[in-house]
C-alpha cells in the first residue's frame, strides 16, 4: 500500500505518514489562529478576546482610542471613527505583523497645558512619553501595515519610531502639525499618501535608512513637503509637491535617489542642503515664485551649504526666478542634461567652485547663467546650448568655434564648446558623470572640507564639520548686481 500523498516530495526526507501527520497539524494550526471577529462598540475588549492571525472587522459608530499589542488585522467597514486625546493616540501600535484599515481619526494638536496637566496626573508615564507629541497613529514594530486611514488635525498624523518593514497606503492626513513623522526607520514604504494643509511637514524623515516613497501629494505645507534629515539610501519617487515653503529638502543626507517628482508654487521646489552623495533625476520643478518671502523669489533646484558630490541631471527647471543654483560652498557636484527655460536665471553659481556644467539646454531666460565670486568647468568636450549664443558653426560638429562668455563677478568664465542646438542627453551613468568632475576639476578635494560618508560594520556613517562660527551670507535679494 502507498502511503504517500500526492504533494509528498521525496526530498523533504519525510515518510508519508509523517506528511500526513504534519498537513493534520497545519490545518489545526491555521483553524487555531486565523478566527474573524465582528468587534462591538468596545473594540479593546475585542482586541484583548483575539488570538494572534485573528481578524477583526470593525463596523461604522465611534470608537475610543485603542492599542494593538498582538499580531492582528483589523479591518474597518463604513468608516469608523476614533477620536484621539492628549498622549493616547487614536491608535497604537506595539506589536509585530498588525495591519489596519479604513478609519477615520479626529486628532489631538499641540497642547503644552493639556499635556503638562496629563503627566503632572500621570507621573508614571513620563518616564516613557514626555517627548511624544499628541499622535493619531503611534507606531512601533516591525511588518506593520496602515491603509486607507484619514486623520484630521493631529499634532503629529502619524508618529513612527524604530520601525522596520512597515507600510502606510493610501492615507489621508490633513490639517495636522507634522502629516507623518518617522524617526530612526528602515526599509519602510509610504505610498500613495495626500498630505494636506500641514503646519511645519508634510512628511519628516529623520535617522532613517532604505526607505521608499512613491506616488504621494503633498499640498500647502507651511514649511517643508518632504524633509529628509540625516537619512540615507532613501528613495523619493513620483510625488506631488505643491504650495510648500520648500518642496523636497535634503538635509546632511546621502545616497537618496530623488527621481521624477514633480515641485510646483513652492519657494524651494527641491532644496539640498549640507548634503553629499545624492541623485537628482528627471524631476520637473516650475513655477516656484513666493512673493511673501521676497517679491517673486523662487527657486526650482538648489544647492547649498557644502553641499557636494551630487548629481543633478535631465531636470526641468522652468518659470522660477532661478531655476536652478548652487550656493555657499557647494563643490564637485554635475549639472548635467537638465532644461531651464522661462527663468529670471537659469542656472546661479554663488559662491562655489569646481562644479561641473555641461550638456544643459538653456532658452527663454532673462539670464541664462552666471556666476558670482565662483569657478566652475561649463564644459567637457562639448558644452551647453544657450539660446543667446551668437557664434557659428564653420565645421558642422555641432559645437561653436567662440566661446561663451558668462556673465561674472569676480573670475572670467566661459563655456568653450557651447552647443549650437538644444543637447539630447542620453543613459545617465552616475559613476560615469561623477569621475568627470575630477577629470577637469581645478582643485582636489579636501578631506576636513567636505564631509563624506564611510561604512562601519555595514552602517552608513554621516559626517559634517561643524564651523567654529556661524558664516554670514548675503540675503537673495543682494547676490550681485545681476538679480
């Protein structure tokens, strides 16, 4: 008699009654764990009756605030609400492998009163959340999931900390202080998110690594849409950022690959600042003009404060007062293939040096590009297309025979192989682009100059030296004579 099962695999090293044995088991196991619940209105009593794998369906009425301490999916239907207090959130999260859906959270802003009167009437609980801000969703753990959740008026929408491998989908956060907040998180996903008419951030992103975020709008920030603070191997990919102070901010980050975002009606639409190591890509920025902060001021793409060895390459820069700029030390960083059109400026070099600018198409601008006390390389062997350029082509190789004078305070510059037509950049190969500068940089790098990154113990370690006193530099409006 065969004692086999069919799915039995000879490889497994099992005879056929231990197969059977095991298969008797599993279904046991799988009937013991994953139970559905219908919770009534006390959804803690519900969760506190579940077993882990259970899943509880959450039907319409209002909920208290409730705390997740086991692997749960809980599931809401016809729009739950659950309204948040000062330091309980309308949800918490403490456990592994949960995943919630379809609520609705009224939440708690900032309070300083409020909050110091909870803990002067729960000393306890200062000794773990004194730094906490009044949170919708709290959440630590790892392989958590938060889909199709709106929160309204939060001091914080969501406040992530550690976690790993967790997911937010198709949320809503509106009208809070800080949309999402995640602080010290890796391999996270946030994705397909709306931020609305947030206070100081849409999305702030801070001590994080190898996080990815797809396809969100962030409207009407305050402050800044998406900051990234001393994170790294980051990726932001195809999101919205509209009506913000600044649209898209790099902050002493590296390794973050900002791809095919679009920045519109910011001041800043993207802003990198003390940052190294970063990828700029087929991004669109345009009409970025603030006049509150000064009178029609704006710019699409720009590089500050040290910021080096990054890459900012096929970008649209269009209808700005600059489309795009380095400033303030900025050092070794290729402006390569990007278009700036329709701009008071196309492209602002202040302050910096060794940068390189090449295959760049500038039209429709009232000054293409310029430079103010800095030296940079505007081409290799072939340059960039001004539409002002009045040289000829005697030789038909597409490339000028008289340079291009840029308009300068302080050194000569000129483009010496501008473009006689608009450049078509290709494949964009970082590594390719980035040993170009070094090719026709003046100067090489210095070590206690520019910070860089470096590996230990697999962890990437972000460096900045700290000047021993604050630089001082001209406000925007008074950057040379050409503005």
């Amino acid at each position: 008699m065969n004692t086999e099962w069919p799915w039995s695999s000879l490889g497994c090293g099992t005879s056929g009654i231990e197969a059977a044995l095991a298969f008797v088991l599993l279904v046991f196991i799988s009937c013991a764990s994953s139970s559905t619940i219908q919770s009534g209105l006390d959804l803690q009593a519900t969760i506190a009756s579940a077993s882990a794998g259970d899943t509880i369906l959450v039907g319409p009425g209002q909920y208290s605030p409730f705390e997740v301490d086991k692997s749960l999916t809980i599931l809401g239907t016809g729009g739950p609400t659950v309204q948040a207090a000062v330091q309980k959130p309308g949800m918490t999260i403490r456990a592994d492998g949960v995943r919630i859906s379809g609520f609705e959270i009224a939440g708690m802003g900032k309070d300083p009163t409020s909050k110091f009167n909870y803990f002067m009437e729960n000393p306890q609980a200062a000794a773990f959340g004194i730094d906490l801000p009044n949170a919708a969703i709290l959440i630590e753990g790892e392989n958590i999931t938060v889909e199709n959740t709106s929160v309204f008026g939060a001091q914080a929408g969501a406040y992530v900390t550690t976690s790993a491998n967790f997911s937010l989908r198709n949320n809503t956060f509106e009208s809070c202080e800080v949309g999402v907040e995640l602080i010290g998180c890796r391999l996270g996903r946030i994705e397909g998110c709306n931020f609305y008419n947030c206070d100081k951030a849409g999305l702030q992103v801070e001590l994080s690594q190898k996080l990815s975020i797809f396809n969100n709008n962030i409207i009407n920030a305050s402050n800044s849409g998406l900051l990234l603070k001393d994170s790294w191997l980051c990726e932001a990919e195809s999101n919205r950022l509209s009506g913000c102070k600044e649209g898209l901010v790099l902050w002493n980050s590296t390794l973050v690959e900002v791809a095919g975002n679009k920045a519109d009606h910011n001041y800043y639409g993207f802003l990198v600042t003390r940052s190294n190591n970063n990828t700029l890509l087929e991004n669109d920025a345009e009409l970025n003009r603030r006049s509150e902060f000064a009178k029609g001021f704006g710019v699409g793409i720009s590089l500050q404060d040290n910021s080096s060895y990054n890459l900012v390459a096929k970008n649209s820069a269009r209808e700005s007062y600059n489309g795009m700029e380095a400033t303030r030390g900025c050092k070794f960083n290729v402006f390569f293939g990007n278009a700036a059109r329709e701009n008071n400026h196309g492209l602002r070099m202040d302050k910096c040096s060794d940068n390189l600018i090449y295959g760049n198409s500038f039209a429709d601008n009232k000054i293409n590009a310029y430079e103010n006390a800095s030296r940079n390389i505007w081409n290799t062997t072939v340059g960039n297309y001004y539409d002002d350029y009045s040289g000829r082509d005697t030789d038909g190789d597409g490339i000028g025979e008289m340079p291009y004078q840029l308009p300068s305070q302080g050194f000569p510059s000129f483009d010496y192989r501008p473009s006689i037509r608009p450049y078509a950049p290709g494949e964009v190969d970082r590594d390719d682009l980035m040993a170009e500068v070094m090719k026709y940089a003046r100067s090489g790098p210095v070590d206690d100059v520019i910070p860089a990154y470096s590996v230990k113990d697999g962890i990437i370690i972000i460096s900045a030296r700290k000047p021993t006193s604050p630089p001082k530099w001209p406000e925007p409006a008074l950057y040379s004579g050409l503005i």
